[in-house]
C-alpha cells in the first residue's frame, strides 16, 4: 500500500496477518488464487474501526440491520473485503468501487484485474481472488438439520445420493460437501440459486470433485472445484478456472 495515503488510523491497525503463512501482504500473481479465512470476531471496538473503511451506502445498509450480530458481520465482512482489495489495488479501501450483477454477485466497476467472491457461516468468512477469471466460494459449518432427508431428497440427484451412507454424521458432513459444491459453481456463473441445486450433478471420485450435468443449459466446462476444510466443523468449496492456477490458502484475524 502507498505510504502518501492518509487514513485515520492504517489497516494494519485492524486486520494480523498470519505470518507462518505470508510474511507480509502478497501480491495477486498470474495463475495464482488467493483464498483468504477470517474469523468473526464479536469485539466491537474492531467493528466500529471498520465502519470507517465502508461506503456512505454500506453504512446505511449497515443501520437498517435490526439484530446487532448480523450488523456487525455485515460491517466486518464487507470492510475486509475493501481492506483486501485495496492492498490489492492499491488504494484506499474507501475509494474502492463496488457493483453487483443483477443476481447478486459483486464485482469491481471499472476494473477487471481481479475476480472475487465471498461466503460466510457463523464465525467464519471466506474470500477468493483471482486475476484470471470469475470465481466463486461457499463455506457452511456443519450443524443438525432436523429436516435433513428431506433436503437430500429435495436438492441432490439419484446420481449423487449414491455418495450417502445411513451413518446419521456422515450423512450430515455429506450433505454440506455437496451444497457447497453446488452453490459455489451458482456463484462463480453468478446464478445465485436461480438454477435451483437438484438442477447439477456433482460426483466424488477419489477425492476429487467434478460436475457431471447441468439442466437447462448452462455452461459447465472448464470449471475445477477444490473442497477445503476449517476448524470449527466447516466445509467449503472454491469453483475457478485454469489447471495450472496454484491456490495459495492464508488467514487473517481482526486485532483487539
């Protein structure tokens, strides 16, 4: 980041960096993937920092928020996501131009030198750059569901039900892996779930994840999937391009 910026305070001030992972801010490479985890934590001196790194719009969105833990989650998430990419572009996390397609999905205005996407479930975010091609992200922690048949039977395919023991835990643990397989490829094609899950097939065969079919014409070429885990009982899936694309995984925290 520029030295000649002026903030009130740097982002250094908010945001550790997991140093075992990078020494210091990396830049965004050829080829390279950068899936980034953060944790939410509750404190609220944090959060009332990061307000001041959002858009006027975002602090208004932030207002109109009626539970104190979805705000906050919202302010975090959102301000580490201007954080990030104004280390990226560098400049200042405020003046950072944000849009969404008109499913959803954000993108950076006036600038396609990187791709993104986010996810977030509980206490933990997700965040995914690219400076080739869209990606996409989901991560859910695995929790009881007491409808949880139900949602198999309603979201997954014959060809995928396969995957499914009657063991109840590993039931549960598959049926998350196959949600983020499908709503992360939604996020990368930025369909949201429009093309609702039992329209995608998704196998696992040792270990790797592919995409088998998709109804109503969609594309489904070219497109990896990569699952990954995190402590805390979560799961996630990261859907990008390109074979050679090496994913470098980093974490950060919100300092007290």
């Amino acid at each position: 980041m520029s030295e000649n910026l002026k903030y009130p305070f740097h982002p250094g001030d908010v945001l550790i960096l997991n140093r075992s992972e990078t020494g210091q801010f990396p830049g965004l490479l050829h080829r390279e993937i950068h899936l980034w985890t953060l944790s939410l934590a509750p404190a609220k001196d944090p959060v009332e920092r990061l307000q001041l790194f959002l858009a006027p719009e975002e602090r208004r969105k932030a207002s109109f928020f009626k539970f104190e833990a979805i705000r906050q989650n919202y302010i975090v998430t959102q301000a580490v996501l201007r954080l990030l990419l104004s280390f990226y572009l560098n400049t200042r996390p405020e003046d950072v131009k944000l849009g969404s397609h008109k499913k959803g999905k954000p993108f950076l205005i006036n600038e396609r030198s990187i791709y993104f996407n986010l996810s977030h479930s509980h206490e933990l975010c997700v965040y995914a750059f690219s400076p080739d091609g869209e990606v996409g992200i989901d991560i859910e922690k695995i929790r009881e569901l007491p409808d949880i048949d139900l949602l198999i039977e309603k979201n997954l395919t014959p060809g995928e039900k396969k995957y499914f023991t009657g063991n109840p835990e590993t039931r549960k643990t598959r049926f998350f892996q196959f949600w983020t397989y499908k709503e992360s490829y939604l996020k990368a094609i930025g369909e949201g779930m429009r093309l609702t899950p039992e329209n995608l097939e998704f196998s696992l065969e040792d270990g790797t994840i592919a995409l088998k079919s998709v109804n109503y014409g969609f594309e489904s070429a070219d497109w990896l999937f990569k699952g990954f885990s995190r402590s805390g009982n979560f799961t996630g899936t990261l859907t990008y391009t390109g074979r050679d694309s090496v994913i470098r995984e980093m974490s950060i925290d919100l300092r007290e």
